[in-house]
C-alpha cells in the first residue's frame, strides 16, 4: 500500500465518482467530523459522482439519499440502492427482491437472532434494527462491550450452518438470505442511475473503506483508498486497497478527498 501522497495526477484525473464505506470511513467513533462532511460537500460540488455503500439500514438510507450530497446510496450490505430523483423531486427505491420474499426472510431471521443471543453471552440485536428491510445486524461492539474473535467467529457459524451469508463490519455481524453484495447492487445502481456498466468503467471511481467486508470493493476497483484504521485488519485482508491514508476514520476520509480535490483543481486552474 502507498500513502494518499502518492496518488498520481494523471489517476486523478480521470476519476467521475467515489464510493466509500460510513461507518469508521466516514466516521470517526461513532460520529461524522466536520472536516469529513465538508469534504463530502466539495466532491460533491466539484461535480463528481458521490455514493455510500453500507451495511447500515433502509430508515438510515432513506435518510441519506434525501438530505446527504449524494447521488445515491447501496444499504444493507447490497439490499437496495435508494436515490433522489432531482426532477421528479422523489425518493426512488430499487429492492434485490420483492416485498413478499422479505417478509419471509426476515421472520427466518429473527429466528436465528434469538440463537445467537441464547448462545453468545455479551451479543445483541443492533440498535438500528428496526429501521432494516432485509438483514439481521449484530453488535459486537458498538452499543455492547467488545466481544473477542471467538465470540463474532461463533455469531458467523450460527448464520452460516441456517445457510445465511454474513459480513464482519468494524461494529456489526450482519447477515441475509440471498445472492445479492454491495459490489452487485453498485453495478445495479450504476446501470439504472446513470446509465453505466461499470465494469467498463471501474477505472473512473475510486472506493474508500476500512474493514474486511470492505474487501470485494477493494479488489474490484482499479484505484481504492483505505483509511488509516484499515491497517489493523492488515493480516486479515488479503486484497488491500492501493492507497492508505496517515488518518483514522472521517479525518482519514476528508484527507484522501483533499489529495484528489487539490490534483483536480491544480489541473482546472
């Protein structure tokens, strides 16, 4: 991995949009610093195409997608992609399955939620789940005190062997039924807001994240950034992104946004 410092211009240039994990990208305990808002703003305005892509519910991105600067948002580890449609002045929402499959899904679920709880002492339901469409989400650490690998290994077994997929976020184990992953529903998204394959297009955005289930984006982008906490997952990501920031979290973030905003205007000056 190279330091943010060392993106080159002619990189840069090409970028239209960047994609970026929330929680610990965008965050830095918890909370959006102001710097990381700002940068989110001026890479925005700039006029570049702008997308979280989070584990973090349907209520959260609903939110998101109307009152953030951007052009859209992937929740639920793949789930859906929710935009604002600026001429038509409302929310559009594009689900992987319909509500009747849902339904189900989550009533299996929460099934295995009550296991998990009965058999891993310290676990919990996430504080956000009541605001979720499709996924069961964990806490292992945020509103909980810090369960050991052991423990979030076990949660991942419990999902596994009812035949759910489960990612490891920087705070959650969350979980689903179904073939659907953040890079397949940015695709989605790409294709139905925009137009765009972005397979022949993967070389103009950059994706920023943190975490091992940030992993798939890290591969498949040609250019992708991690925020300085990334390094503790170092021995546990075997595809790690191409830059690294000297910065934690959102400052982390807002350094990597300034490094492009500074080549870009450089150029346009």
């Amino acid at each position: 991995m190279l330091s943010v410092a060392g993106m080159k211009s002619g990189v840069m240039e090409s970028f239209v949009g960047v994609f970026f994990d929330i929680d610990d990208t965008l965050t830095t305990g918890g909370k959006i610093p102001a710097c990381a808002f700002d940068a989110l703003w001026k890479i925005k305005e700039y006029g570049m195409k702008v997308v979280p892509i989070t584990g973090r519910p349907a209520g959260w991105c609903d939110h998101i997608a109307r009152m953030w600067p951007v052009d859209g948002v992937v929740g639920e580890n793949g789930a859906f992609c929710f935009w604002l449609d600026e001429k038509e002045k409302k929310l559009k929402k594009l689900f992987f399955d319909p509500q009747e499959i849902r339904d189900d899904k989550r009533k299996r679920l929460s099934r295995i939620g009550e296991e998990i709880l009965a058999k891993v002492p310290g676990a919990a339901i996430a504080s956000d789940q009541p605001y979720r469409e499709t996924d069961l989400a964990v806490d292992y650490c945020e509103d909980v005190a810090t369960l050991g690998p052991g423990d979030i290994e076990k949660i991942c077994r419990i999902f596994n062997r009812h035949g759910a997929k489960c990612k490891v976020s920087s705070i959650h184990v969350n979980g689903w039924f179904g073939d659907y992953d953040k890079l397949g529903m940015t695709k989605i998204l790409a294709r139905e807001r925009w137009g765009m394959d972005l397979d022949d297009n993967k070389d103009r955005f950059l994706f920023c994240g943190d975490s091992p289930n940030d992993e798939p984006m890290f591969a498949y982008f040609t250019h992708s950034a991690g925020v300085g906490n990334v390094l503790r997952f170092k021995d546990r990501i075997a595809h790690l992104p191409e830059f690294v920031a000297s910065k934690d979290g959102g400052e982390g973030f807002a350094e990597i946004m300034e490094v492009i905003l500074r080549h870009r205007s450089y150029r346009d000056g």
